[in-house]
C-alpha cells in the first residue's frame, strides 16, 4: 500500500497538518525518491492543474514556507512551489514511520 494518501479537503497551510493527523498520518515530505508517485496521487485523486499542501522537499521547508505540490494538465508533470498560505488547498499526507 502506498505510503502517501491525498486528503482532498480544502484548508488553509495551517491546518495540514491536523488534516493528516487526523487520519493518523503526518503531512508528506517529498524526495525525489516519491515524487512521480506523489504527481500521481495527486492527478488521479484531484484531476489535472489541482495541487496539495506538503511539508517539505528533499529535506527542506524553505524556512517554513507554505509548499504545495502541484500538477499540470497531463502527466508527467509535478511542480513543488510555494502558495500564499491560506490559500485552500488539498493535502498530501504520508504513513507516520
């Protein structure tokens, strides 16, 4: 079973992480490693140009800044960048280790 899982609600950065919590999860830190998968995810589980809050990237949080993955019209695609915080979003969790 796959490591992360899309919460498709719509919250602000703030409350990521207690979206993920909630189901027992954490928010998703992507490497380069699960980043096809997390595009993947996302694209099949919020359609194309959609996009999900994450913790951080390859190990880092850009000084805490508000980071969402986000996907384009087709696959491959996937962008990490970062989006005014209380913008709605979904989120990507991932298994607590």
């Amino acid at each position: 079973s796959s490591r992360l899982s899309v919460v498709p609600c719509k919250v602000g950065h703030s409350e990521a992480a207690s979206a993920c919590a909630q189901k027992g999860m954490a928010l998703a830190a992507i490497t380069s490693t699960s980043f096809d998968q997390a595009s993947q995810l996302i694209y099949n589980r919020l359609g194309p140009d959609s996009r999900a809050w994450v913790a951080s990237y390859n190990g880092d949080n850009y000084n805490q800044a508000c980071l969402a993955f986000s996907v384009g019209a087709t696959l491959p695609s996937g962008n990490i960048n970062t989006f005014d915080c209380n913008e709605p979003s979904a989120v990507l969790c991932q298994a607590k280790n």
